[in-house]
C-alpha cells in the first residue's frame, strides 16, 4: 500500500537576459519590464489549485528555479513566499533555495531576498573563464561569479552552491581543473559539478560546438573528483558534492522519490494520491503568455504513473545517490511488491552493478558509472 513520502515545491519563473545556447529549459529571453507581481500572483492561485495534494504534510523544502528567479524584484519575492507561508504550513527548518545568475546578484537585493526568507542560492557560475563564458552565451564574467560567492558568504546565508560545468566546447584537462580549482577557492558548501550534454531543440544541437573526448572527459571527472574529496567535500549524488551536512534537500527528496508540487511556467510535480492509491505526474502551461491569460487554466496535462513504469522511475531517481536505498521504502513509495524487481536485481548483482545488504540496495562503483546499463533492466521490465 502506497504511503506519503516529504513533500516539496517546486516554483518555476521562466524569464532570463538571454537565452543560453546550451540551454533545453523552459526559459524566455526577458523583454521589457517584468510583470512581477501579476506572475506571483498567478503562481499563489496556481499553488491553491494543488493544495489539495498536500494531503496533511507540510512543506519540506522550496525551489525557485528557472530561468533567473533572481530577476525578479524583492516585492514580488516577498509577496511571493508570504503567499506560500498563508496557504501550507512549512517545517520549522524548510530549506528554500532560489537560483541566481551572478550577472543580476546585488548586494541591497541579495540581503531583501534572504529578509523574504530565501536561506540557500544556487549560483550559476558555469565557468570561471571568460572565453568559456562567451562559448556557452553567459552574461557574466569571473570577478561577478567571485564576487557573487563572496556576497553569500557576507550576508551569512546558512548554506549556497556554484554550479559548475565541465566537458565544455574545446575544454582541456588544465581548464577544467581550473575551473575547479576556482569553486573550491570560494569556499562553497556544497558544489553542483556536472558535464555539458547537447540536448535536443538548442542552439548547441542545431550548430553542435567541438567537445572533449571520452578519455578527456574521464580524466577530467577523476582528478576533478579527487580534488573535491582531498578538500572535504563529499559526493552524494551523479553531480553533486557537499561537505558533511549540506546536501540539498530539495534535491535529495527528488531523487528519494519524493512529492513535489509544481507551480509556474512547465513547472512538473509528482504527487502520491492515497485515495486512488496512484501516483500521478503533473505539467503546467508552458508560455508565459498563456499562463499569464486572463482564462488561463495552470494545469497542461496529468497523467498516472502505471504500475509497469514505476520501478523504471523510481530506480531512476534513487539510484542517482550514492546512499543505500531501503527496500522498505521501495514497496512504501510505489506501492510494489519486491518481488515485482527481484529479477532485474538478481540479474544486476551478477553483472556487480550492486550489492544486496540485506534491508537495501546499494550501487558498486562500476553501478554508478554504468549507470544507463543498470537502468536498461527496468525498460525490458
């Protein structure tokens, strides 16, 4: 039977300065002034149309992505995260994280976000070399993305991140080692560190840019993860490193298959309805305009998650963390029987993709970096 897992909130603003060529989010070259308050006022109705999936359960942690939610004005944040607090209750320790580019980061603003209740950024950073910079179409330069750290550190927010990438067009080892290097000098508490991939419907997919070999690539990832580790910093997640305590929790209740509701321009949430005994995936009206529309309905689609897809996507999610995954919460999160997986197991441990410790699952070092073969069980499933 089908219990509640956290529940999340996922706020989507899908306006940036410009559009990044690598960049497959639902997100929109910002022109002329922002309707910021007409926008949160859109979001706090679309949010009260998903209450209902609550179901009793505060609000673990908030997401303000994008986008460049840092666009936005201090009001509109302010108006934004005091509609939320009148409308579901939050844990006394909800963490809430807005995402910024270094490019819109001001002092007087970052202080109001963080008075309006935001208590974790997530910078995104890129690279700190301006030729990479220009390559993948960022507004900022390396002194705002040092600077930007700098400011999270003065104003004692409790915890950021930088996100950084590598595997960039024409990267070699030394410059990704050296981006590296420069995160690690601003002291995050916790690194987003993840390889560039041409997706689908981008500027990069239609004029594809020349990008590192595999044997780069792996290089790069090994002495990059040394480096990381040799600082204190742990990896918890396929992208992710934290020093002890500063996960993301937002993410982690992703990747523990987790609620989420999802307001906001293609904003998608995942929610568990216990009276159907079903899990059901939601998406929101893409375009701006049509979510701004005075007739406008927030919900685009909805869909179940069938019984045949779920230990695909659950696996899928789970497997991304480096933690054991419990078999109880398994059967609590989907509803399955373990007997439902035991074979695509079975045949996993052969392969030495994981290990079975007895009340949990846990990936081998060669399950984490075959991860897709791992997951190919699940799909003939």
């Amino acid at each position: 039977m089908l219990q509640l897992p956290p529940l999340s909130l996922y706020i989507h603003v899908p306006w940036c300065v410009q559009k990044c060529p690598y960049c497959d989010f639902n997100s929109h070259a910002q022109k002329g002034e922002l309707p910021h308050l007409e926008y949160v006022a859109a979001l706090l109705e679309d949010l009260e149309q998903d209450l209902h999936w609550a179901q009793g359960r505060p609000l673990s942690s908030i997401f303000i992505g994008g986008g460049t939610p840092s666009l936005l004005s201090v009001v509109a944040m302010q108006a934004l995260l005091d509609g939320v607090r009148a409308r579901i209750t939050l844990t006394p320790d909800c963490e809430i994280t807005m995402e910024a580019n270094p490019g819109t980061v001001e002092a007087d603003k970052f202080a109001g976000f963080q008075k309006a209740g935001i208590n974790r950024i997530s910078i995104g950073v890129q690279s700190f070399q301006q030729e990479k910079l220009t390559r993948l179409g960022r507004i900022h330069g390396p002194e705002e993305a040092r600077k930007a750290a700098e400011l999270a550190h003065a104003i004692a927010l409790p915890t950021f991140n930088l996100d950084l990438m590598h595997g960039l067009p024409d990267q070699s080892l030394d410059d990704a080692l050296y981006d590296l290097q420069q995160a690690i000098d601003c002291a995050p508490p916790h690194l987003s560190w993840y390889q560039l991939t041409i997706e689908p419907n981008t500027a990069f997919a239609s004029k594809p840019p020349k990008l590192p070999e595999d044997d780069t690539l792996w290089d790069i990832y090994e002495q990059g993860h040394a480096m990381l580790t040799a600082q204190g910093y742990q990896q918890y997640e396929i992208s992710a490193y934290a020093k002890p305590g500063y996960q993301c929790r937002h993410n982690l209740n992703y990747w523990r298959f987790g609620d989420y509701l999802g307001i906001g321009c293609g904003a998608h949430g995942k929610v568990t309805d216990l009276a159907s005994q079903q899990i059901l995936r939601t998406a929101k009206v893409k375009h701006p305009k049509g979510y701004l529309d005075p007739a406008r309905a927030y919900l685009d689609s909805q869909w179940i998650v069938t019984e045949d897809d779920l230990p695909l996507e659950y696996f899928m999610n789970r497997f991304r963390l480096f933690e054991p995954a419990p078999k109880a919460e398994f059967e609590a999160y989907t509803g399955l029987t373990l007997e439902r997986v035991e074979t695509m197991l079975a045949i996993a441990q052969t392969k030495e993709l994981i290990e079975d410790l007895g009340d949990s699952w846990q990936l081998t070092s060669l399950g984490h970096r075959y991860l897709n073969v791992l997951l190919e069980l699940f799909m003939d499933e």
